[in-house]
C-alpha cells in the first residue's frame, strides 16, 4: 500500500463529505437536544460519513468497498453483526470514529473524524452504530419529542 493511494482515498472520502454538504447533519426531524443521544441524528451524521464505505445497512458493501478491496486489500467492517458489536464497546467506537483506522490498530484507509465531529455527535453515531446491529430496520422509527 504506498502513501499515494492513500492519500487518493482520503481525498476520495472527503470529497463525498463535502458533496454532502454538511446538510446531512442537520436533523430534518427537529431532535436537536444536545444533551440527549439520538441514533436519528446519528443516522444522518452515519450517511454523511460512514456510508460511502460500509454501506446504508452498515454491512461494508458501500459504493467504495469494492474500490477498498481491489486498491488496498481491506473490507470496510461489517457493522451489522452479532460479533462486531458484542466485540466492541461504545467507548472503542468512539475511538475509532475519531482516531481513525490506523488509530485502533486497524486500517489505515478509514480516515479520522476527530476534527470533524463533537463529542455529542461521535455519541449519536455510535448509537445509530448499535442500531444498526440490534436487527431493526435501518430507518429510525421512533418520534422525536418536538418538530421544528
């Protein structure tokens, strides 16, 4: 894996950041309360971030993936299974989510979000994470207390 492939899928992922614009990150529910986790906030910061590479449903077949594989031999992780999410806890998502891959002593092709994301919004994301293992559908069903 030389330098220069991966910087070009650094520069592939932002560049899907940025295509999404921040919008992505905006609750269109109206769940704003900081202090509150919300999986539904964390599924618009997951799509903004993290489906590119590990797919809508978290299973590691987003539109990359396949690049990932062929490019640098890695598989994004399958976030959906029984094994990845008895395996981690919340904490080491976090850590993953911020320091990146190389971070956590895994690949070096997932990028870190520590100076993308607060505090408040790597907790949403990993509560959407473990939404996405629990077996229930992808989109968040419950209401949010107040819509703006």
């Amino acid at each position: 894996m030389t330098i220069m492939k991966i910087r070009a899928l650094t520069v592939m992922v932002l560049a899907l950041v940025l295509l999404c614009g921040g919008q992505a990150l905006s609750s269109p529910v109206g769940d704003d309360d900081p202090s509150r986790v919300s999986p539904q906030r964390g599924l618009y910061i997951f799509d903004a971030y993290c489906v590119s590479c590990h797919g809508p449903g978290g299973r590691g077949d987003g539109p990359i993936s396949d690049s990932l594989f062929l490019d640098f031999g890695v598989r994004p992780a399958d976030l959906s299974t029984r094994l990845f999410q008895e395996s981690r806890s919340d904490a080491q998502l976090a850590l993953a989510v911020l320091l990146g891959g190389e971070g956590v002593h895994k690949t070096p092709n997932m990028p870190a979000w520590d100076t993308a994301l607060t505090e408040g919004q790597v907790r949403d994301l990993v509560a959407f994470v473990r939404q996405l293992g629990s077996g229930l559908p992808r989109e968040i069903t419950s209401t949010p207390s107040a819509v703006v």
